[in-house]
C-alpha cells in the first residue's frame, strides 16, 4: 500500500471509528491462497478502531468432505433439505473451517472466539416436505456479541442455530450475516465470495440503491439475469433491515476489502439502502422555507434568482431534505419529457450542514427521479461549481445544442453565462459525490 492510499484511508476514519462492520466469507474463500490477505485488510480495519464481526459459510467444505467419504449431502449452503448425515458433515466442515479462521486472526495477533450466538428454530414442512434438521434465525444474542466486541474481540459466528432444547439446526450463512448486523446496527454489510460481485448479464453492477436491485430480482430470482441472487436477495433484506450499505467483493483480490471500504471506485458491487426518506416533495406552505434556504446562495450568484411565484408555479419540481422536520437542503428536477432530458437544478445546502453527504444525497435522489421519469440526459448549469461536477460526480461539459429548445432560450436571456454540464442517464455509473454544491 502506498502513500496516496494511506491519505484515502485517512479521510474515512472519522466516518467508521467505532462502528460495526459485519462481513461474511463464503466457505471457498477460506481456501483461497489470498485467505491470509483478507485477514490482514481485517486486522487493518480493526487498528483503526472499527470493530468487526465475522461470518462464515461452509458450502465448500462439506462439498468436499463428503465427496471423500463417498457421501452425498442432501443440501451445501443451508437453504435446502438438511438430513442427519449432512448436518454431521456440516458441523465436522464448519468447525475445521472456523479453526483455519481463528488460526488466521491468531497469525495477525488479534484475539476472535466463535460463538453460539444464533437461536434457531426449524424451518419445518415446506409444500409438503420436511426440511429436517434446516433452521432460520429466530433470535441474535446481542448481549454476547456486544460483550465480545467490547473486549476486542472478533466475534466468528458459524452457520449454526440451537433452540431452547440444545438442538443444532443448520442456517444460510447470508440469512445469519443479515440478521447479526441488524441486531448489531451495522453500517456495512460485506459479502467476500469468489466472484467479482453481482454481474447483470456478464456486467459487473459497481452501485445499485436496493429498491432498483429488489425490482430486478423481482418474484423469481432464477430468472432476473442476475449472477448471484442470492447475494442481491439478502443484500436488499439488509438494506430494509436498516443496514446502510451492502457490498459483495471478490476474496481473491489483493487488499480487496480495504479497497472497497476506503476508495471510491471500490473493487465490487456497492448496493445502498434508499436515503430518501428524508427527501420529499415541496408543498405550498415550503415556498418561504425554499426562498429562505436559498437567499445567500442568490445573492452569491451561486443560484440564479426564482421568486416566489416562480417557484409556487413549478412547486412540484421542487423537494427538500429534512432532519428532524427542518429542511436543511433542497433540489428541483425539471422534466423536458419530449427529448428525453431533464435539468438538475436548485441545488443547496445549508452551510452548517455541508459535508456530511446531504448534497451527495441530492444528486442520488434527482438521478433515481430522472430514470423512473424515464430520462436519459441529465444536464446542469453552473457559475461557480462545474469543476466540481466534473471531478467528482461524472458529468461533462456540453454546448447550447444539449439544452432543450425552451432552456436554451432562457439561458440565453439570463446572461449568466454558466458552463453547461450534461450526464447520460443510459450508462450504470457511480455517484461518488461527498461535498457540497449548488446547480443553478
């Protein structure tokens, strides 16, 4: 790791010190020459004071210890018929490998315990057929995973549940992944598989919000084209669950973890819960509410000047970010449906609220707005801000041939000269957007 990366690593600390990441290995990866690296991105994250719980699946494991016994399991990841034989290969594979993961944490000097964290019950009859010794997460023993973690101690949590009774049930390790870190409040959900992330027809996905990832698995996940969804499935349960952020990343990747975390093109998929809930559209009583957040802005000349009614004519373009009921920002989309374009405009922040990604949630927001309505170019105009769009958030310079014929007329008439700025909506990209702006 170079310099130039440790000054990533360095503008994301204050973010992620004392929080809780969950990750999840798939059983391959554990046997993966790069295995060692991953622990040590982990070791990384936790000298930096982020505090980490792991995950474990053991699909491959028992695959191959059954395959020397000349047994045949009933069922590899958890999610199917569990009989007695594969349950005891199950928990002959799942300790061997949680063994190989503490021996890994042990090599870095850092101190783990696996843990029977997980209440299960069984997941019972299923149209008609007994899923046997197959369990779901009834409950996560937050008490014991908080004493762990509070004592510096990686918690490793198996594919295993047992009931009030001391009966072990097998468990999707992706469904214990989702519900430790919702029980935990996580603020990062890591699935570290063997493949680059999730791929949409042989392309890698690098950002999706999860309610557009939930609308293409749709009711049958076989079929969405999707190349692991599974993963998206639970990635957007974590997401309702409350998890902000979901990635999968590939485990055979040099310094892949660390990467994803602290850059912004990261190495995998990125899958975000929707910040919008606090974004909503204006109403009439916010015409004073938007003149009054904007006011330093116009004066500036950083917003070209809307009174009043002009904005009450437009009112439904219009939406305002709030905390706590108080608008703290706003932005206006403005459709021009017959050429398929739409502007970005009225963006603000207030002052005492810039960096902390509320702008980014803006343009994340207007970009959403403009796909579902249908656009395929955003544009934008910009006195003091274009470079900013530029660099950080992936538009370019256009011309007065990218301006609908009505916008092309009163930018004119303004005579502010602004830079003309235009995004094609067409092409999966990423909003890696962090401070604050304003689009006229």
């Amino acid at each position: 790791m170079n310099p130039n990366d440790l000054r990533g690593i360095l503008n994301y600390i204050p973010r992620f010190r004392g929080e809780i990441f969950m990750i999840s290995l798939d059983g391959a990866i554990v046997s993966e020459d790069n295995f060692a690296n991953v622990l040590l991105d982990i070791a990384v994250l936790r000298s930096l004071n982020i505090r980490v719980v792991v995950a474990h699946g053991a699909a491959q494991q028992i695959e191959n210890l059954a395959e020397t016994q000349g047994l045949v399991a009933s069922d590899l990841n958890g999610d199917g018929i569990t009989d007695d034989a594969t349950l005891e290969l199950a928990m002959t594979a799942g300790n061997r490998l949680a063994h190989e993961i503490l021996e890994g944490f042990a090599t870095h000097d850092l101190r783990a315990a696996v843990s029977n964290a997980i209440k299960a019950q069984p997941v019972g009859i299923i149209r008609g057929v007994d899923q046997q010794n197959t369990g779901k997460v009834e409950k996560i023993d937050l008490e014991l995973l908080t004493a762990l973690l509070e004592r510096g101690v990686v918690p490793v949590v198996p594919p295993f549940g047992f009931d009030g009774n001391g009966r072990t049930f097998r468990v999707n390790s992706d469904s214990v992944a989702v519900s430790v870190a919702e029980t935990l409040k996580a603020v990062k959900l890591i699935f570290i598989t063997s493949q680059d992330g999730i791929l949409d027809d042989g392309e890698l996905i690098r950002e999706i919000p999860s309610s557009r990832l939930a609308e293409r698995l749709g009711s049958k996940e076989d079929e969405s084209g999707l190349s692991n969804p599974s993963k998206a499935k639970h990635a957007v349960h974590a997401c309702s669950a409350g998890v902000p952020r979901v990635h999968v990343i590939n485990g055979r990747t040099n310094e892949g973890l660390l990467t994803e975390v602290f850059s912004n093109e990261g190495i995998g998929t990125l899958i975000y819960a929707n910040d919008y809930q606090q974004i909503r559209r204006a109403k009439k009583k916010d015409v004073r509410v938007l003149v009054q957040l904007t006011r330093d802005s116009m004066v500036a000349e950083e917003l070209s000047n809307r009174t009043r009614p002009q904005i009450t004519r437009d009112l439904d373009d219009y939406y305002i970010f709030e905390i706590d009921r108080h608008a703290i920002g706003c932005v206006a989309l403005h459709v021009y449906p017959d050429e398929k374009k739409g502007e970005l405009a009225f963006l603000c922040v207030l002052r005492s609220h810039e960096n902390q990604g509320v702008g980014r949630k803006l343009i994340q927001f207007v970009e959403e707005r403009a796909r579902q309505a249908g656009i395929e170019v955003l544009f934008l105009l910009s006195t003091q801000s274009y470079a900013y769009f530029q660099a950080k958030a992936d538009f370019v310079e256009g011309s007065l041939e990218d301006l609908p014929k009505a916008r092309r007329e009163s930018h004119i008439r303004s005579g502010r000269n602004s830079k003309i700025l235009v995004k094609s909506l067409t092409d999966v990209a990423r909003t890696t957007a962090r401070g604050e702006i304003c689009a006229e």
